[in-house]
C-alpha cells in the first residue's frame, strides 16, 4: 500500500470513528419513549442513561490520548471499536435496565477513544497546515449530517422493527471501523514504556464527577454536593501527584505554548452555549411539536451548519486557523442577536430561519478552533492533545448547561399537557422546564416564553463576544512568538 493511499485510508477511518459519538447521542434521544414503555421507566431513570454514557465518556478521556500516544492508533482505535461494538449489542439484547446502563457506559467509553483517537489521526495523517484545515472543516460536518439523518433513520426502524434495531447502526459504524483499521499498515514503534496511569485516571475523574454534578444541581442537590466533593478530592490528589512525580504520565505540554490557554478559554466559552438546543426547546415547548417534528423542523439549520462547517474549512485553509475561528465566532455573536426578533407571536418558521443564519458562522468556527489546539501539539503528543481538546468541549458543555438551566431555562412556562409531561428529555437538565410556573393565559405565556429565548440569544452572543476577546489574545501571544523566532535566530 503507498503511502497516499495509507494517509486517505487513516482519514477515512478518522471520519467513521469520529460519526460514532454524534450516532449514539442522537439516536439514543429517538429511542428514549420507547425503552421508559418497554421496561416501565421513571422519568428520573431515562435521564440517567444519557447521563451515564456522558458519565462513562469523560472518565476515560485523558486515558484514551495516553493510551493513543503509548501503543498507536491500530490498537487503540480498534479495541475502542470493538468495544463500541460490544457496548452496542448489550444495548440491544439487554433485558433488564442494569444491562441497559452497562450496555450505554461501555459504548460511551468507546466512542470517547475512537473521538480522541479520530481528531489525533487528523492531526498526524495530514502534515500540511492547508490540508489540515480543509480536513477538520469536514470534521465539523460530522455532527449535522448525522442530526438531519437520525430522526429519518429511528422513525422509521422503531414503529417498524424496534428500539432494539437501532444498535444495530451502532455495531454497524464499530465494526466498519474495526475492519478499516485492519487494513491499516501498523506503524514501526519501540516497545512502549511502563508509566503510571494514575494521573490520567484522576484527571478524567475529576471531569466526569464535575460534568454530573452540573448536570444533577438542579434534580438532585444532596448528589450534587457529593459529586462536587469527589471532584475537588480528585483535583487535590491530581496536583499533589503532578508535583511529586518527575515525569507524570497526564501530558499536558501544549498548555506550555504560548496563546493555548486563552485558546482552550475560548472553546469552552463556545461550546458552553448551544442555539441549537435552545431553538429545539422553544419549538417543543412553545409551539407543542412532537420531538420527531421539532428534529425534522431544524433539518434546514442543520444543513446551513454543515455548509459552515465546509466554509470554515476553507477559509480557515487560506486565512489561518486562528483568525477564521476569530471571524466565525464575530459572525455568530452579531447572529444571534436575530433571536431578537422572536416575539409570543411569531411562527415557528421565525425561530427556524434566525437559527439557520446563525448556525453559518457557529459550525464555521468548531474546525479552525479544532485545528489551531492540534497545531501545538508536540509530534508525539497528538493523543493528548486531542484529549485535552475533547476535555474542555465538554467541560464548557458542562457549565454551560448549568448557566443555561439557571438563567434561561428555568424562564420558560411549559403549558400542562404539553411534551415534558408525557415524553422524556433528551437533554436531562432540561427537566427544569417540567417543574416551571404554569398560567392559564396562553398569550402570557408565549411572550414568557418568547422572553426566554431572547435571554438565550443574548447570552450566545455574549459568550461568543468573550471567545472573540480571548482568541485576540491567542492571536497575539502566538504572533509574538513568530516575531521572536527571527530575532533569535
């Protein structure tokens, strides 16, 4: 096999395992109604499956990039496949909700390494800066596409065949990935080192038990408190061992370079707000659509975004990592200033159409932001990196989600009757909507929840506003870098 052919054959396997988190979260959201019916759920345990497999995800994620850095991507991202795969069938086959709950832990470990492991790939396969930008701007498009084929695929393989028929797609992405994997040449390596994998393991504790208590403040503020407990116990031991040890295993070298930190900053503040969900909450709640519906009505932002996304890559291949993100998120902190002209009575194709423009500038901004983290990784820190990337969009997902549910969701009125009191929420801290204030003047209460929303705008355009400033320091810190370079030399 040449070597252009082994590089597209890499990316390709990169695309494939990176789909993998995006399948599992958006089909699990279709499945929900019909797993609480099969085994008689609460809706407290239906939230704690997607809580798990969250749970189960940042556990493992600065494991995954030490165990990518240490034996390669062949061994990694084909247990993670094969694992994805197992996690998957016990889904299907599981006959009771424990096995439900290890099935969805087992996958959400898994498809955290194929992500790690995909963005890494990226990274090492394409050494060009150009290449890499057109490469990651695809990336970006992974999460749309598969938000306009998920609720096409489930509605029609559960009414027909079953919930426990959509794993089947599940095993079907894992299994491809495994065999592609397979026809990857392995990579000449020495025999790795034996190093401690303590810190790693402290570090993806302290992040999981961080993003649950987020999510669990609200619901349940006695879990909240032991979770916040766990966390800083975890930080506490995680620094006392970094200090101790000479050469700990956690590998956190990009954040020594210079502009990183305001960089990562950044994409927390971004990924910690989500249009998205808000224009899918208000067209659920304000307009009573079905969760099908409201996922078929927002097939045209999701393509706007994957045309972004395309775009960003683009851009981001002539003008620069760094200044595109810049410019992207600019662009959708004026754009999200369109939910302003949502008022009580607006159609549902108004909230539809401020999204559309806006998700341009916001999916345009996700592979620049991607790239420029990966760009200042050492040459045999790419695992690492991508861990720390995945980290902080999680993080930032964490505490937005808990900023979003105190300031803006909890604003919204739910009417009685409406979806929260007969259909499960995909997105758990969403729940707060179902315990919301209920009037009987409906007008009162489109404008309340018209309000909401533009709380919700608002507060996007803010927090991209805020990413802007700190991309602008990134920006300077790694031009004085550049400028410094010639002067030593």
């Amino acid at each position: 096999m040449t070597h252009t052919s082994t590089r597209r054959l890499r990316v390709a396997t990169a695309y494939l395992a990176l789909s993998a988190s995006a399948l599992i979260l958006q089909t699990v959201e279709f499945m929900l109604v019909a797993i609480q019916e099969d085994f008689s759920l609460t809706a407290g345990a239906t939230a704690a499956l997607t809580q798990l497999a969250a749970g189960a995800a940042l556990l493992v994620v600065f494991v995954a990039g030490t165990l990518l850095d240490r034996f390669g991507e062949r061994r990694v991202l084909g247990g993670a496949s094969l694992a994805f795969c197992c996690g998957a069938l016990v889904v299907a086959l599981a006959p009771g909700y424990g096995f439900l709950l290890a099935g969805l832990g087992i996958a959400g470990v898994g498809y955290t390494v194929m992500t790690v492991s995909g963005i890494a790939i990226l990274k090492e396969a394409i050494p060009d800066v150009r290449g890499r930008a057109l490469a990651f701007g695809a990336f970006a498009v992974i999460a749309p596409v598969v938000s306009i084929l998920s609720p096409v695929v489930t509605a029609l393989v559960v009414p027909a065949l079953g919930w426990r028929f959509v794993p089947a797609l599940w095993v079907l992405v894992g299994a491809t990935t495994v065999a592609l994997v397979l026809r990857t040449p392995a990579a000449e390596s020495e025999a790795p080192p034996r190093r401690e994998m303590v810190t790693p393991w402290l570090a993806g504790l302290a992040l999981a038990a961080f993003a649950l208590m987020a999510s669990s403040l609200v619901t349940d503020p006695w879990l909240a408190t032991i979770l916040f407990a766990i966390t800083l116990v975890a930080l506490a031991v995680l620094v006392a061992l970094m200090r101790r040890m000479q050469h700990p295993t956690l590998d956190l070298r990009v954040l020594r370079k210079r502009g990183s930190v305001p960089l990562i900053a950044a994409m927390i503040v971004v990924s910690g707000v989500n249009l998205f969900l808000f224009t899918f909450m208000l067209l659920m709640y304000r307009y009573d659509l079905t969760l099908l519906d409201t996922a078929l009505l927002l097939i045209v932002p999701q393509a706007a975004a994957a045309v972004g996304a395309l775009l960003g890559g683009r851009v981001s291949a002539r003008a620069g990592s760094l200044p595109t993100a810049l410019g992207a998120v600019l662009l959708a902190a004026v754009a999200s200033l369109g939910v302003l002209f949502i008022n009580g009575d607006s159609p549902s194709w108004v909230p539809v159409a401020a999204l559309t423009v806006a998700a341009i500038p916001i999916a345009g901004a996700v592979g620049p932001l991607t790239q420029s983290l990966m760009d200042l990784a050492p040459a045999d820190g790419s695992g690492a990196a991508s861990s720390l990337r995945n980290a902080s969009w999680n993080l930032g997902g964490a505490i937005g989600g808990l900023i979003s549910a105190a300031i803006v969701l909890t604003a919204l009125e739910a009417q009685p009757g409406s979806a929260t009191q007969t259909a499960p929420i995909a997105h758990h801290w969403a729940r707060t909507l179902a315990t919301a204030h209920y009037t009987t003047e409906s007008d009162t209460l489109h404008e309340m929840q018209a309000a909401a929303f533009n709380q919700a705008g608002l507060m996007c355009s803010a927090a991209y506003l805020v990413a802007a400033i700190l991309l602008g320091v990134a920006i300077s810190r790694r031009r004085s870098v550049h400028e410094r370079q010639p002067a030593l030399s």
